[in-house]
C-alpha cells in the first residue's frame, strides 16, 4: 500500500524517512496533487566472488564457453 502525505505537513527529512520505514513508498502531494513518489532503497547483495546472477536479462552464455579451443582453431590462424 502506497502512503501519501502533503509536502506542507513535512517539516524535516527525518520525517519522510521514518515514512519510509513503515512503508515501502510514499507519495508527495502538493494541493492534493502528487508532484513525487519516494521509494525505500534496497542495496543490491553482492556475493564475494563479485558476480550478480541474472543481473542483465536475456544474456545466456553457452555451456561450451569456457571449453579448451579445438587443435584446428589455433592451426588456422595466422599471426
């Protein structure tokens, strides 16, 4: 559920943040119209080897990636 709260009731930003902790966004009015939204941060774990899984979608990398390259790949380039 979504709170919404008029930006002349706010006196300090602490206010807004204690907001936030009950609830996951908040929604400024001004006049009764909404002029922004906040959303709670949430900072992305990241593992000790440094990889995010499923960090950019609709990449794959093939089963064979890290596979030794055949004899003949390395016979057929020139140098």
């Amino acid at each position: 559920m979504t709170m919404t709260v008029d930006v002349s009731t706010v006196q300090r930003i602490q206010d807004l943040l204690s907001l936030l902790e009950a609830d996951p966004e908040v929604v400024l009015t001004q006049a009764n119209a909404p002029i922004a939204k906040l959303v709670s941060f949430k900072p992305l774990h990241v593992p000790p080897n440094g990889r995010v899984p499923n960090l950019v979608p609709n990449i794959w990398i093939s089963d064979d990636f890290d596979d030794q390259m055949p004899e003949q790949y390395w016979n057929s380039r020139k140098l």
